[in-house]
C-alpha cells in the first residue's frame, strides 16, 4: 500500500511539471531575445535592442544601424500621379533620392505632351494644332518636366512661407497647407497655358484646370490632425 502511494505521488508531481513548462516550440518565453517581436525581452535594454544579441538602441529604442530600403521620396504626390508614366515608373520615381530623378525629365514630357495627343484627337485638332504651351510661369514643356523631376522635394523653412502656390508672392513648392489646393495647381501647370484658364470647358474644350473641390469644400483646420470639420445636421 505504502509503495502505491509513493507511485501515485510521482505521477501527480511529474503531470504538474508536464503542465507548467514554458512553451518554447511557440515561442512564448519570456526570457527569449528574438529582436523582432515587439516586445522588450532576455537582456534587451529597449524593445527589440541592445542587450546581447539585438542592434543598440538609438533614440529611445529605434535602431538605425544596418542597411535599408527606401520605400518613398515624394513631396508632391500630384506630380508622379499626373505624370509618372506606367506604374513600374511611378515606384522607381518614388524610391529615387531627388538629385539623381533628371532621368525622368523625359518620362514627364512624354506623358504631358501624350495627354494633348489624345485631347486632340477626341476634339479633331491635328497634335501641331493643339499641342502643350508655356504655362502660367513661363515654363515650356521642356522646362517644366525638368523642373518637376528634379524639384519633387519640400523645404523645411521655420522662418519661410510654406506653400504650394501663393500668386501674391509667386511662391510656389515650398511645402503644403491644408487649403492648398495643389490638385488645381498642377491642372493650370499642366493644361491653363500662359493665363490658365486654356482648356477650361469654353469653345467645346475639356475642363481640365479645376477638379471642381474648392477651398470650401476642404474645411480643413491648420492644427494636428488637419481633419475636416464635422458636419453637423
């Protein structure tokens, strides 16, 4: 009897230590540096850094140490969305550093000149009779594809006016405020001509300056989280 009893008790102590192990398989110790589950574990002195076997922590934790890939380098989104050629062209133009985009000068150019193609052959212009002219800032299609691949950056000016047109001033692509309507920008760039109002839906031409949203439409506040103002019934 006394002998069953001391076998019953193993038993009941080896199930409880077959009930209390850590899962390791699953990864679910605590005490395990993996460096990439989000969670401050092992010798780790920040989430996923230092410690042991992690990158050191920089800047409360972040690591900038290693190699990375670039994903996006794109202050006006309107620039590669209008002009950017098929969508392989779009996602290499939008991981190039902007020093070394001139190589999309004639990407830009072909792609606004194809659209005033295709314009003038819905409108039954010949391409010489109806074809891309300077644009409100004296820029030809040359010029202006130039500019716009090379300069897709915003600057960072405590002390400057942040735009992206002000016709008052003439300054223009210094950055973004929530009123700026950048989309009717680009479209008198691309289509207004000298005065830009060229194809503006008089004399059976298309509207192409205005996506018809104004500034009122968009009432945006200028504090963080730029959220329109609710409407209310």
């Amino acid at each position: 009897m006394k002998n069953f009893k001391t076998i019953a008790f193993i038993a009941f102590v080896s199930l409880l230590f077959v009930q209390c192990t850590d899962e390791n398989a699953n990864g679910n110790v605590i005490d395990q540096v993996t460096c990439s589950d989000g969670i401050q574990n092992g010798d780790e002195t920040g989430i996923d850094c230092g410690g042991s076997a992690c990158q050191p922590c920089i800047d409360g934790g972040i690591s900038f140490e290693g190699t990375y890939l670039q994903e996006d380098v794109l202050g006006r989104p309107a620039v590669n969305l209008f002009l950017g050629g098929d969508a392989i062209d779009r996602n290499n133009y939008n991981v190039t550093i902007p020093s070394d985009r001139n190589e999309y000068q004639t990407i830009f150019k072909n792609a606004l000149e194809g659209y005033y193609d295709r314009y003038a052959e819905a409108l039954g212009f010949t391409p010489e009779e109806f074809n891309y002219e300077p644009n409100i800032l004296g820029q030809n299609a040359d010029v202006f594809s130039s500019f716009l691949a090379s300069s897709d950056v915003l600057q960072v000016a405590p002390d400057g006016e942040t735009t992206f047109y002000n016709p008052n001033s003439n300054t223009m692509f210094t950055g973004r405020n929530p009123q700026d309507d950048a989309i009717d920008f680009m479209l008198k760039l691309c289509f207004g001509g000298t005065n830009g109002n060229r194809l503006d839906g008089t004399g059976d031409t298309p509207i192409l300056v205005t996506d018809n949203i104004d500034a009122g439409d968009r009432n945006i506040v200028n504090t963080f989280p730029y959220l329109e103002t609710p409407l209310v019934n």
